[in-house]
C-alpha cells in the first residue's frame, strides 16, 4: 500500500482534527502517501481533495471542528455517486480508506467496500457516543465538559434566583451526553430516551428538594426523550416553579478537544492505519477497557451501545 485517503463525515466532532493529524503523521512516518478528501462523502464524489504532508496537520491538534470539514452526501448514497467516487479512487491512486465518522458514514464505507473492494477502516468520531464496539466515541467526552461548563455556569443564577432550571443536550437516539453530564454536575433529575420518565415524580422529587431547603434544581433532558420546553411548561404547571429552559445546542459540539479526546483519537487514527497497512478492511477501531481493538463493520453498524443503568441508578442516588 503506498497511498491512503482520509475523510470526515456526518456530524462534526471536537477531536476529528486529532484524529486526521494522526492519520497522516503515521502514515508519513511509514512511509505512505495521505490525500485529504474534503467535505466527507461529497468530496469523494467530486474529487474535492489533494495530496496532505506534515505542513498540513501542523498547529490542528487543539482546534475543534475538522480542518477536511465534513457533509451529508445524498449522491454518495446512490450507485451512480459511489461510481464517481470509484472513478476518484481510480484518478488519485488511493489505495485504502479511513473514513471518520458515525454509523452512517460506516454504512457507506462498507457498502463502497463491498461495491468496489476499496480497503477501509472506521474510526468512531461523533459526539454522541452511541457507536458499538468501542467505550467511547471521538468528540464525546468534549461535548460532555462543555454541558457540565454550562451547568456549572446556569447553576450559579439557578441559586441567586432560586430557580428550577430545564438544560436540553443533544442526543436524538442515545442519553450517553445526557447521563454523564448529569452524573458530573449532579442535575437532580436525567431524562434519557432509553428510560421512560413519569413527570408527577420529577414534580414530587422537586418539591420535596425544595422542603429540605434546596436552593435550585437543575433537570437534564436528552432532545430524544423529550423537549426542554415541553418539560420546563409542565414543572411549571404542577408546581408553580419559576421555570427556565436553556436549550444548549450546538454549543455542546465545538471548542477545543479535552485532552481525553485528543489521546483518543491519536491512539484510533494511528490503528486504523497500521491496520491499513496489514491489509484489513471493514474494521472499525475503538476503545475497550483502556485498549485499541478493531470490530468487524458487521458487528458495529446498525447496534448501538447501551446506556449504562448502573451510572444511571447511581445518578438517581445522589441527586435524592
Ligand atoms: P452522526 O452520528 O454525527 O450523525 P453519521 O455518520 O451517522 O454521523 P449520517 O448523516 O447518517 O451521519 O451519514 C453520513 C453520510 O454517510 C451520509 O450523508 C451519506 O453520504 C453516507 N451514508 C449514510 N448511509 C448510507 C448508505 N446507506 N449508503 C451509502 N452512503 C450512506
């Protein structure tokens, strides 16, 4: 193999720069040539990319965001798009892929794959944390401070105003943004889509909080399980509460990546391409039990990872 190209796809994660640097710099160092391909799958489809050297990476390691940035390809998923990207791979000489991304940035790799016999490895980037096969997910762990920060920060006018406080994190399918946040900035109720929540007991756990002279509550919800404003509108009808509704949005995703983040990545680019390199394909890499191991495509698209019921439990312990 002498030459490989690298793309981030779906959406943005704070740590994708870590993670392209590695790739290259690893790549470089064993001698291999490393084309960029911008805009994820819309690159690949309209030959947006070039050759990347060590200048390319230099000074990205901190920065969020990723520098090849990143897009949703409706022609990528078609065959007519996946030919043209053939006609790229045949153009620029590229010989494996590493594509960093989310379940369906995996699915198209490994549809492209088996359509084209093109060598690829998936390396889990995204702030969700929802991918199989891996502990953690390249991003989340950054998403995660950036919750706890505001919470840290609405918690402080929470208790001058002695006020209820509804904070929605991102999360359509998963609560891993949600739980862990709510776990480290000690929110008093965590409504997560994978746990049906009863909003009479969120109110009675309230209400009892502020019998013991709680000063203010801080309720995390995940936009999956419901919506903040939803929630804030009923506390407020059932208890009186003044309630605030902070929606976090995209600030969760930027911001420079934690240092957690940036070992992560570099561990998982540098394995996606020694794996490149011993001629594997349909892998993707993650982390298990503080280790890099590489899963089958098979056993990762499609089936999220779990929330964690005994974080969960404990969670709900604390914040009595
Ligand atoms: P995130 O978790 O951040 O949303 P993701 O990788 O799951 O990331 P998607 O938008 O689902 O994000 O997928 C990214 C891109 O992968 C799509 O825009 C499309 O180009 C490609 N893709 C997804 N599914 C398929 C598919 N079935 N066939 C071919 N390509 C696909």
């Amino acid at each position: 193999m002498q030459r490989i190209g690298v793309l981030t796809s779906g959406g943005d994660a704070s740590g994708m720069n870590s993670c392209i640097r590695a790739v290259v710099r690893k790549a470089i160092y064993h001698g291999l040539e490393v084309i960029g391909i911008n805009r994820g799958y819309s690159g690949f489809v309209d030959a947006d990319m070039g050759p990347m050297n060590l200048g390319s990476v230099a000074d990205i390691i901190g920065k969020g965001g990723t520098i090849l940035h990143t897009a949703r390809s409706k022609r990528f998923m078609t065959k007519e798009g996946r030919a043209l990207a053939y006609e790229n791979v045949q153009r620029f000489g590229i010989q494996g892929l590493v594509v960093i991304g989310g379940d369906g940035s995996f699915t198209g790799a490994n549809i492209f794959q088996q359509e084209y016999g093109l060598p690829v490895i998936c390396v889990p980037g995204t702030i969700d944390n929802d991918i199989a096969g891996t502990d953690y997910t390249i991003g989340f762990d950054t998403a995660v401070n950036n919750v706890v920060d505001a919470i840290n920060k609405i918690r402080d006018t929470a208790t001058s105003h002695e006020r209820t406080f509804v904070i929605e994190v991102m999360g359509r399918h998963a609560g891993h943004i949600a739980l862990a946040a709510g776990l480290a900035g000690g929110a008093e109720s965590i409504l997560i889509p994978e746990i049906p929540y009863n909003i009479d007991d969120i109110c009675k756990k309230l209400l009892s909080g502020i019998r013991r002279g709680k000063l203010h509550s801080v309720i995390l919800v995940a936009e999956g399980a419901a919506s903040g404003i939803d929630i804030g509108q009923k506390i407020k009808e059932l208890t009186g509460f003044d309630t605030k509704v902070t929606i976090l949005g995209h600030l969760q995703r930027g911001g420079s990546p934690s240092s957690f983040d940036r070992i992560l990545a570099a561990r998982l680019g540098a394995k996606a391409v020694e794996l490149l390199m011993a001629g594997e394909t349909n892998k993707m890499v993650g982390m298990k039990a503080g280790e890099i191991v590489a899963t089958d495509l098979a056993e990762v698209i499609g089936k999220s990872s779990p929330i964690n019921k005994e974080m969960y439990e404990l969670a709900k312990i604390l914040s009595i």
